[in-house]
C-alpha cells in the first residue's frame, strides 16, 4: 500500500440528473460527500424537469462545493484534479457541471478529467470494498439507465453487455408509484410497501426472458403497462387496490429479470465477481435476491451502501482519482458536456492543440 499522502486527492462534480453531488476522495479513501437535491422542487412535476434542475445546480454548486473542502479538511490548492461527468445525462443539468469543472480546474492550475457517469457508478464501489476486480461485471439500474457492462479497466475498457430497450428500472418504479398515488420518486416507497406485501400474489410478466429474446437486454415497459391495467381494471370493477401486494409482485418482476441475467452474464463470460450499482440498486429485494443467486452461483457480489448507489459526487471523484493513478490524460479545456455520452467511453481526454498540460494554461494560482 502506497502511503495516503501519495494517492491521488481528487473533487468530484456530478450534476447529470437533479444531484448537485460533489465529493472528495484520496485514492481510494472517501472524504466528502456533499449532495443537494432538487428533488423537492421536482415533486410537484410528478417528474425531473430540466429547467428547473439546471437553476437548482447553478444555485447549489459554488456552495456545495466550499461544504465538500471543509468536511474533507482539504483545501482548493491542495486537489490533484478535478473530475466532472461528461455524460450521459440532461444537457442542461451536465453544462452547469461540466462549466464550473472547468472554472474551478482552471482557476487552480490543476488538470480536468471528463468522465463518464456510468462508469463512475462502477467505480464508486472502491470506496466500500477496496480496487475492482478486473474484469467486473456490473449491473447498473437507475432511474436513466439499466445495464449491464463488463468492464476490464474502469478508466479505459467498459464494454456494454445488455441495456434497456425501452424504459429504465427506475423510470418503471416512479410510473407505478404514480398510478398506486404513493408519490414521487417511486423506488424508495415502493421497496416500502412490498415489504408487506406478497411477491408472489400476483403473476406480472417477466420482459425479454423467451427463448429468442436478446440474453442480456432488458423492457420494462410492457410491465409497466400490465401493472397499471391490473389496478386500472381493479378500480373499474369497484374493488379495493391491493397496493402492498401489488408493489411486492411488481418489484419481485423487476428484481427477478435483473438478478437473472445478471448471474447468466457473469457465468457465460467466466466473470466471479458482480457489481450492482445506480439508484435502484438502493432496493432491498434486489440486494437480497442478487445475494441469494450469487452465492448459489459461486459469484461475489459487491453493492454499495444506499448513499453512494444514487447519484453522488463521490463516484466522480472516485473515477477522477483511478484516472490520475492511472496517467490517463486530462481533459482539454474544449471538453464539451454529451447527453448521449456512450459507456464505451469512460473518460473524454479531448483535443489537446497546443496545451499539452493543463499547467501551462494557467501558470499562477488563480484562486487562492
């Protein structure tokens, strides 16, 4: 083990979705992990609205960010980089990010690292249970995404296995939610109510598990549309909705799709080692039904703890940091924010014209 003070000290910036999360890491060692929502502000939508996100972390982000160096006891000019999801995510809501990375990189003269909001959901993982194996399998459900990836090198080789061919996980949950009128967002309120309830009441179908469905991809959509007909047509038949027994079985159908292929996924590519990360990966049933398949399988599973699954500015900082032990280059200060950014590419080093360094850009300390 190299000694702390030689591990990369790198500020994370994460703002792709309604998180302003900044956070601060030293190699693999977590030291602040500052979040403000605007999930509140989002409510009364029923929904995330861009406009209202991107005002939120313009407004939270210059504070959020002094919160994250005091917790860390760490001060500006002391960070070995600074790391900013590049993408995916809402345009609106990356530029903010993407724009005060930049401000701050270049104010301090340190080096901007663009990176991936997926892969950094990977590597968050090292903050709980140490380096990732190579190669991981992970499994990241959220309110945007649901896939599952093989990654052999975080900062440079993450390979998508399966994806969401309609609706994510988590767009499912808040959709259900709605219909069953437990409020916004679903996930945490859902996993609420199942856990009275019967998973196996009702039988909702399982997406994508026939024999000539692609093995790894994932729909939720036709659940989404079997459940809500289920109520609906309870409803039209003046019957009680049975909304603890009707969350379990909906979430039994979600968790059981991920968990499955997930294990087949690590068993077809000869992978021991599962990562579950993103926001739903918060769910309970899916931490014990995940733990229950892999331990049947020989496979060893990895999940976060709940606060470093959702959207952080840790997991940024977490990926900044791997890059910097790695030498991969920085980013240029062209570096743009992409809302369609492809896992493919964990970081986004850019064109670096005549700049080769960060350093030369800004030869003195702008900011202290």
């Amino acid at each position: 083990m190299t000694d702390s003070r030689d591990e990369p000290l790198v500020l994370g910036i994460e703002t792709s979705c309604d998180e302003t999360g900044v956070g601060i890491v030293r190699g693999t060692t977590l030291l602040a992990d500052a979040v403000a929502s605007s999930v509140d502000e989002h409510a009364r939508f029923g929904g995330v609205v861009p406009e209202v996100a991107s005002r939120a972390h313009l407004e939270a982000m210059v504070p959020t960010i002094d919160r994250a160096l005091k917790e860390a006891g760490v001060s500006a000019k002391d960070l070995d980089g600074i790391a900013v999801t590049a993408g995916p995510g809402l345009a609106g809501a990356l530029l903010v990010g993407v724009s005060a990375a930049k401000a701050y990189a270049y104010a301090l003269g340190k080096p901007l690292y663009g990176v991936n909001h997926l892969a950094s959901h990977i590597c968050v993982d090292q903050l709980e249970h140490g380096p990732l194996p190579e190669p991981t399998m992970a499994l990241l459900v959220s309110g945007g995404h649901s896939s599952l990836l093989l990654s052999s090198d975080i900062t440079s080789d993450v390979r998508p296995m399966g994806a969401t061919i309609d609706d994510a996980a988590g767009e499912a949950f808040d959709k259900i939610a709605r219909v069953l009128n437990l409020g916004f967002p679903g996930g945490p309120v859902i996993d609420r109510y199942a856990r009275e309830g019967d998973p196996e009441a009702i039988a909702f179908p399982r997406g994508l598990t026939g024999p000539r469905d692609p093995v790894y991809d994932f729909s939720f959509s036709g659940l989404k549309t079997a459940v809500a007909r289920w109520i609906e047509a309870k409803r039209a038949a003046g019957e009680e909705v049975p909304v603890r027994d009707v969350a379990a079985s909906f979430q039994e159908a979600v968790v059981d799709v991920l968990t499955r292929k997930a294990v087949r996924a690590c068993k077809d590519e000869g992978v021991d080692h599962l990562m579950i990360g993103g926001g739903v990966a918060a769910n309970s049933r899916l931490r014990a039904l995940a733990q229950e398949r892999c331990e049947k399988a020989g496979i060893r599973l990895r999940v976060p703890r709940p606060k470093l699954c959702t959207d952080n500015g840790a997991m940024v900082a977490a990926l900044g940091a791997e890059m910097v032990a790695r030498g991969r280059a920085a980013s240029s200060w062209d570096l743009s924010a992409d809302s369609s950014l492809p896992v493919t590419d964990p970081h986004v080093p850019g064109h670096h014209h005549d700049h080769d360094h960060v350093h030369e850009v800004s030869k003195e300390n702008l900011y202290s």
